[in-house]
C-alpha cells in the first residue's frame, strides 16, 4: 500500500541514466512544465519531484497535519529551477478548520461574498482585498442597518472570504452569545478562558446584532471593556446592528461609541426585509 501513496517512490534506480526511464517519462506526466527539461536535470532534482508528487496528491498532510501554510517546491518551466509554493491540499485543511472554529451560524455558510448583491458588497471586497494593512491599523466595520437586509448574510460571507484568503482565526458572536459569555466567565474558568481567548485576543472579531436587546449596566460595562481592550491592542472587530448612531450612543455609552468609530468603517445597508420578503 505504502508504494502506491507516491506515484515516483516505487521506481528504483536502473543502469543507463542510473534511473529507470520510465521514471522520468512519469515525472513529465505529472509535471508537464518539465517537458523540456534534459534528463539529467530531472534526475538531479527527483527528490523535490518526489516531495511534490506527495503535496500535489494531498498526502503530505499525513506527514505535516499541524502546518497549514507549509510549502513545496514546485518545477518551474527553466531546467533545474524550482519555486517555492502553498501546498494546496494543507490549505484547505486550515480553511475547513478555521471555519470550524470561528463558530459561525450555519445558515448562512452557503453564500459566498461573490454571490451576493449590491453595492455594499464591493465596499467588502475593499475590506478583504487590504485587510493585512487594515489589520495591522486595527480597523474594522460597522455594519447598519434595519432587520432583515442581510447584514449577519453579509458578515458570515466576509469571514469565509478572508479565512479562505489569509486563514484569518476569526471568532463570531452574535451579541448576546457575547453577554452571556462574559456573564459566565464570572464563575467558570473555562469561559473566562474562552472569552479571553477568543473574544478578546483573537485575530478579528464579530459581534452580530447589537441592539436586539437592551443593555443592562453590566452589559454595558462589559461591552465597554471588550471595545476598550480591543481598541488599546489595535485589534479589528466587526460589528453589526440595527440601531441608529443616536440609539447606538445610547445603548453603549458615548465612550464606546467614539472608540467604534475611530475604528470601524460604517457601511450602512439599505433594502426591503429579505425575509418577510419571501414569506419567511
Ligand atoms: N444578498 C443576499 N442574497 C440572497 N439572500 C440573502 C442575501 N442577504 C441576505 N440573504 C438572506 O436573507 C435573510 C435575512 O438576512 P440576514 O443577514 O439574516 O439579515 P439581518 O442580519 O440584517 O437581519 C437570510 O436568510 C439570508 O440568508
Ligand atoms: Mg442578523
């Protein structure tokens, strides 16, 4: 069985070229851009062929499961040059478990960025395409806009973009998720621990839906510091709701507000309800 997991590992060196021929036709096979390399050339480098042919068939990940950004070397088309790649297959694994682990609602993994519409959405795509530098600024979104415009639609959609493009760790939580997060944390551990690590420290974080309910003055005061504390770390949230500035400052204090704003680019959302809309 073991043979058959590489396409080259089974062939053994041979007299002539002090390898078996048919090793280097099937190196041109799986590499068409060594069609014109010499012999020699292939021969000199099978090692590297070898290592590709295991990244390009995915079962590298069975030697390096913990590294999702490793690379290869691939052959490029001059003889004997090689470049340094993503291995695509470890990729995937970190975008599968990046998803897994940024906690976002199921109902709305079905849509891509690309598939939606209006205006907005290329506001997004500006996010996405600058978000190393944005990041590093601390920069975030505000998301406004009525009940059913598609605003937690438009959230999901952004984090799946970014996770596919940079393996964002991305941590998503709707704001009550957020409250009861920081209630518990009070008197567990493990949720003082979740709540420092993911929602505090993690690379972006999402809060949905603020304003569905009111604020008690813990609430307040614990929203206040998660702002606080993200805002002093230069570290991105993006956060959504369906209040007003004026409701917004009322809700979480003129305090907080001022920090969102030097923070968050607001992209307000306009449109009819999409769920009323198809009879939901
Ligand atoms: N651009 C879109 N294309 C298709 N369906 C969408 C789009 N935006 C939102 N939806 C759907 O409309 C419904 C309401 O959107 P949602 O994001 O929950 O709105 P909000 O968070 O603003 O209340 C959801 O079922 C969502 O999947
Ligand atoms: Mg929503």
């Amino acid at each position: 069985m073991a043979a058959e997991l590489n396409p080259l590992q089974n062939h053994q060196q041979h007299s002539t070229t002090g390898y078996d021929e048919r090793l280097i036709d099937r190196v041109k096979e799986l590499f068409p851009v060594t069609a014109t390399w010499p012999d020699e050339a292939i021969v000199e480098n099978i090692r590297y062929f070898k290592e590709a042919a295991e990244h390009m068939r995915g079962y590298c990940c069975n030697i390096h499961p913990l590294d999702p950004r490793h690379t290869y070397k691939a052959p490029t088309e001059r003889p004997g040059e090689f470049e340094v790649v993503q291995c695509p297959k470890a990729w995937e694994t970190g975008v599968k478990e990046a998803i897994a682990e940024a906690n976002l609602p199921k109902r709305f993994l079905r849509l891509k960025l690309s598939d939606l519409d209006g205006e907005e959405v290329r506001k997004l795509f500006d996010y996405v395409n600058g978000f190393e530098a944005l990041k590093r600024e601390g920069k975030g979104l505000l998301l406004a806009g009525k009940v059913g415009v598609g605003k937690t639609q438009k959230i999901v959609s952004l984090a799946i973009e970014l996770i596919n493009r940079y393996l964002t760790q991305v941590k998503f939580f709707t704001c009550q998720q957020f409250l009861d997060l920081h209630k518990a944390a009070m008197k567990d551990g493990f949720a003082k621990m979740k709540l420092e690590e993911d929602a505090y420290k993690c690379e972006l974080a999402i809060i949905d839906d603020i304003g569905a309910n009111r604020f008690s003055e813990y609430d307040q005061a614990a929203f206040g510091s998660f702002i606080n504390e993200r805002y002093n770390e230069m570290l991105p949230v993006i956060l959504s709701t369906n209040l007003s500035k004026a409701d917004l400052t009322e809700l979480v204090g003129e305090r907080v507000v001022s920090r969102i704003t030097e923070m968050c680019e607001r992209i307000v959302l306009d449109g009819p309800d999409r769920r009323t809309r198809r009879g939901e």
